[in-house]
C-alpha cells in the first residue's frame, strides 16, 4: 500500500519542532545562567563595595582619634577639668571621632535636604546609624572590675585582655598603677607620672623596669617618621590602650553581610628629648645669619625641628633629619654617607624611598635618612615646650579640680620636675643683687624633700672660711662685673651624700635655681637678662660621672659655663644607641 504523503510531512514538521523546542530550552537556560552570574556578580561587587566603605569609615575613625586623644589626654591634666568631665571621657572621644570622620552617613541629612532630589535612592550601602557609641566600639576583653568601657587600658590590672590568647601575644609591656587611678583609665585618657612600668611586664623593654620605672629603653615603631628607625631602642614610655571596632552589625539584615570586628591598641608614647640638635620653631643648620659656612662642626646623631632648613655642605655620620612640618634642602646634604635629595619627599620620590632598601629591608631604607611628620596617617608628633614659662614653679590647684593624677604643670615645665631646688632668699640689698641667705631642699633616702636655710656670718661660709672650699653654693663676681652665684659642680656629690637622711646623687641629679617672691629686694631675673640681675656660673663640672643618671640644671638666671664641662667619658649603657666611650656621656 502507498503511504500517504501528509503524513509523512505531518513527520518531518514534528521532528522540527522538537529541535526548536530543544534549540530554545537551551538557550533560556543560558540566559538564565548568564542571569543568575550576573546576579551574583552584583551580589559581589555590592558586598565589595559595602566592606570598602566600612574599611574608609574605619581608616577615617582611627584618623580622627590620633589627633583627638592627646588633646583630651592633655585637657584631663588640666586644672579645672574636674569641672567638666564628660569632656574627656572616652565616649566623647569616640563621638567626636566618629563625627569628624563622618562614620554614619556619606553625606549629612542637611546637605541632603539642600541638593532636593526628591525620593532619590542613596546608593551608599554602607550608611548606617549608631544608636549609640557602643554600637561601634567595645572593649575587646572583659574589665577587671566586671563594668563595661570602650577600652582596656594597657595596665597590670587588665589581666584578662593581657590572658586572652587571641589578643595577649601581641600586646606591648603594660603599666603599673593603682586601682583608682585604673578606674580613670577606663573613663578618660591617663597621662602620669604615677604610671610605671613593673618587672612583671617587661616584652619589648630594653632595661630593668625597677631600675628605670617611669621611662625605659622601648623599640621604635614601625612608622614613617624617623625620629629614629623602626626596631632601634629610645626612651620613652608607651601608655596603650585597646578596643574594638564593629561595622555593619545592625545593619546585617539589611545588606546580607556579616558585621566586620577588627582590634586596635592606640598608644602615646612619652618622648623625652635625646636627640644633639632639636627645636620648637625653624631650625637652619649649616650657615650662620652672615652667609659663612660652620666650621669644625661635626653632626653626630638625629636632627629634629618643627621646620628644618640645611645651608651649604650639612653632614651626619649618623641618625637622621627630621620635621614636623616640612624640610628644605640646599646645596649638599649628607646621612651615614647618602645624599638627601632636594626632592626626597616629592611625590613619587617618597614611595621609591620606603621600597629601597640597602640590605633588602624596611629598616635600612634610606627613607629614615629625611622625613616629614605631616605625611604620616596614623601619627601624630605633638611637641611640649613651655617657653620661659617651663623654667617657673606654677600650681596645679588641688587634686580634686583635675582629672588626672598629675597636673598639666607638673608634668610640662621642667622647673617643678627637678630634684633638687636652691632659693636665694636674701640678698646684699636692691642694688646689689649678691646672694646673702639661701634655701637648699634635697630628696632623703625615702625620696622625701628636706631643706636647710644658709645665712652668711652664720652657716654659709665664705671661700676662704673655714669649710668654706668644699660648701659647692658660694659667690662671686664675674670679669663683666655681675654678681654671680657660683655651683662648683666637683663638690656637689659630696655635699649631698653628707646631708641627713640623703638620698644621694642617685635621687638628686637635678637643680631649679630661683627667686624667692616674698622678699621685695630679691629681684625677678628679667628675659633677656638685665646687667643689674644675679647671674649664676659653673664651674668644676669637667667629671660628671658622679651623677650617673645625668645632672640637669633649670633656672631664670643667666648661667654662664665657667669651665670646660663634662669632658669625662664614662661607660656608656646597654642599648643606649650611642657610641662606646661617648663625651657626652652621661647627659647633662
């Protein structure tokens, strides 16, 4: 039988459509696959772009708190600021962190409203609202006293932050303090002389805690600023604190992902100076005011200056140069052997610097040869100098009107620091300013202060009385006709190891000459000094190895260096950074 011919293209049509059907299904499937990559392609790029905004806040957050916390640190120690604590509270501190660095929002409301773009969507995933600041900030282990605080402070009462296996490893040497003072330290940013370090903690310290307390040898941080270079030691004190910052947790469910914690130790480091050649204003090294060049001038060691300018041929066998705010190079310019370009700081010419390195590492790079504090993120250099106001007494009120234990005073002016203080409280008459009658006061044995009166005719000898050529305070008068009180610098030791209950050089190594303000014929040495003023001179001072701490002297009075001064090489201390058999050592 013949087949009917419909039905064979009814076949053939059937099998077609199949094919399209099939050739259709297939490709559906890979729009819908491309689709769906597509999807979780914009998944991931929002997630990216989510974790890089919280990544910019934080990096803004850490920013603003480098240069809130020392000004809050330094407002606590003031007097008065008992009269207004919540100012300095960690809590303020971190508002106003997270306000200067706009951590909320990327624009604010108010400037929103201003643009008027109606109902527009934001496209600033990563805004958020803080109910509070402890929404973003937490201590990362629990306290000692059980209470919650935005930070752990870096002291021995801390021990679960210092236990914690996570966190304890990586954490620097903590302080000693007691419990009041801890309870401040939860609250507000402590800086005091009552915070030492104790032999339990000693990680990256270079000496004896108990024989170096309040400042110890400590290791240089990694930073770009070279004061000195990272890993050397110098002296300083390293107050630290440690918390937390979490982004993105009360606003997880909104963005899908997950809240982001990372751990931050801020520290202050408390640098006395150590450097050859610092200053607070612009420092120009190389030339005199006329043009001529130093000679016999040799650099040994850093140079640091809040604007520093090098003239001619400048040289450093070591150490570095250093500023606060910027550095001016001319003419030949030398560290350790390298020479310091005029633009070592372009653009550029910064980033090539850090990269190179002499032995292949960081350390070695000629970068710490010249730099600039300003281009440093996450540092701040915050220099303390008083003025002539740091050579005067000046009350700190009493301790219930400041925060913190040690006032602002005490601890910037060098005057009330010293150990030892010597008043002229007599004197010939107005116009004849020679000392008659003196007040020494001295630390004991048990670092208390004793003080003796010295009268002439009674118990101050002249020079030539009996006793006299030992007594280490006597007077004179200079080729240049001031009346002068001399300090024989060779006869000091003895005469304070003599004194009752002394607690010897060891605790007296330091000396404020003053006024006394109560009797109206001592006058008030004047800045720059009159002719008509007391003038005070040493002399004897060529060995100071006595003083194996170092001597310091601090007064208003003109002083002139009768004779050659500390010319005595003594053995220099372990990881002191200076050369065997210094001259200048031990430092006056």
């Amino acid at each position: 039988m013949k087949a009917h011919p419909v039905l064979q293209a009814r076949s053939r049509g059937y099998a077609t459509m199949a094919v399209v059907s099939s050739v259709s299904l297939l490709i559906i499937s890979m729009l819908a696959f491309n689709i769906i990559g597509n999807l979780r392609s914009i998944d991931s790029q929002a997630s990216a772009q989510v974790k890089q905004d919280y990544s910019q806040k934080e990096d803004a957050i850490l920013t603003a708190l480098i240069h809130i916390v020392p000004n809050k640190a330094i407002g606590a120690m003031q007097r008065y600021s008992a009269n207004t604590p919540d100012k300095y509270t960690w809590d303020t501190i971190f508002e106003e962190a997270m306000n200067l660095a706009n951590a909320e929002q990327a624009i604010s409301p108010a400037l929103l409203n201003s643009l008027d773009l109606g109902a527009a969507i934001s496209a600033n995933s990563g805004d958020t609202t803080f109910g509070s600041v402890a929404d973003l900030v937490k201590a990362p282990a629990s306290t000692h006293d059980g209470t919650t605080s935005r930070v752990n402070g870096g002291n021995w009462w801390e021990y679960n932050l210092l236990g914690s296996p996570r966190i304890g490893p990586k954490l620097p040497a903590a302080l000693q303090l007691s419990y009041s003072d801890y309870l401040l330290d939860k609250k507000y940013p402590i800086i005091s002389h009552d915070k030492k370090y104790i032999n339990w903690y000693t990680k990256g310290l270079g000496l004896s805690a108990d024989l170096f307390p309040l400042y110890n040898l400590v290791q240089y941080p990694d930073v770009k600023f070279g004061y000195k270079r990272p890993g050397e030691y110098f002296v300083a004190k390293r107050n630290w604190w440690a918390f937390s910052l979490t982004f993105g947790e009360s606003d997880q469910e909104l963005t899908g992902i997950p809240p982001v914690t990372k751990d931050y130790v801020l520290s202050i480091y408390e640098v006395p100076s150590q450097i050859p050649l610092s200053g607070d204003a612009l420092l120009k090294v190389g030339q005199f005011a006329d043009g001529t060049a130093w000679e016999n001038v040799s650099l040994d060691g850093s140079v640091y200056a809040e604007s520093l300018e090098t003239d001619g041929t400048v040289t450093l066998t070591s150490g570095a140069i250093s500023a606060r705010k910027d550095v001016t190079i001319n003419a030949t310019t030398s560290v350790a052997g390298r020479t310091v370009s005029a633009g070592f700081d372009a653009m550029g010419q910064r980033e090539a610097r850090v990269a190179s390195g002499t032995n292949g590492t960081v350390s070695d790079s000629d970068f710490y040869d010249a730099s600039i504090g300003g281009n440093v993120g996450k540092v701040a250099f915050i220099s303390i100098n008083r003025g002539t106001d740091s050579l005067t007494l000046s009350s700190d009120g009493n301790r219930s009107e400041r925060i913190s234990p040690t006032g602002w005073n005490q601890y910037s002016r060098a005057a009330p620091q010293a150990q030892m203080t010597l008043q002229i409280r007599q004197v010939s008459s107005a116009g004849n300013q020679t000392p008659t009658q003196i007040r020494f006061r001295y630390r004991n044995s048990s670092n208390g202060v004793e003080s003796i009166t010295y009268t002439r005719g009674h118990n101050w000898p002249t020079e030539h009385q009996t006793g006299g050529n030992t007594f280490p305070f006597q007077t004179d008068e200079l080729d240049n006709t001031r009346k002068a009180l001399v300090i024989h610098m060779d006869r000091l030791p003895a005469f304070i190891s003599a004194q009752a209950n002394s607690g010897g050089v060891a605790l007296n190594n330091s000396l404020y000459i003053y006024n006394s303000t109560y009797n109206n014929e001592v006058a008030v040495p004047s800045i720059p000094a009159l002719e008509t003023d007391t003038a005070v001179t040493l002399r004897g001072g060529e060995d100071l190895t006595p003083f194996t701490a170092g001597f310091s002297l601090v007064s208003r009075y003109r002083t002139y260096i009768g004779d050659s001064l500390n010319t005595v090489p003594a053995t220099v201390p372990h990881n002191a950074g200076l050369p065997s058999g210094s001259i200048f050592y031990p430092p006056l």
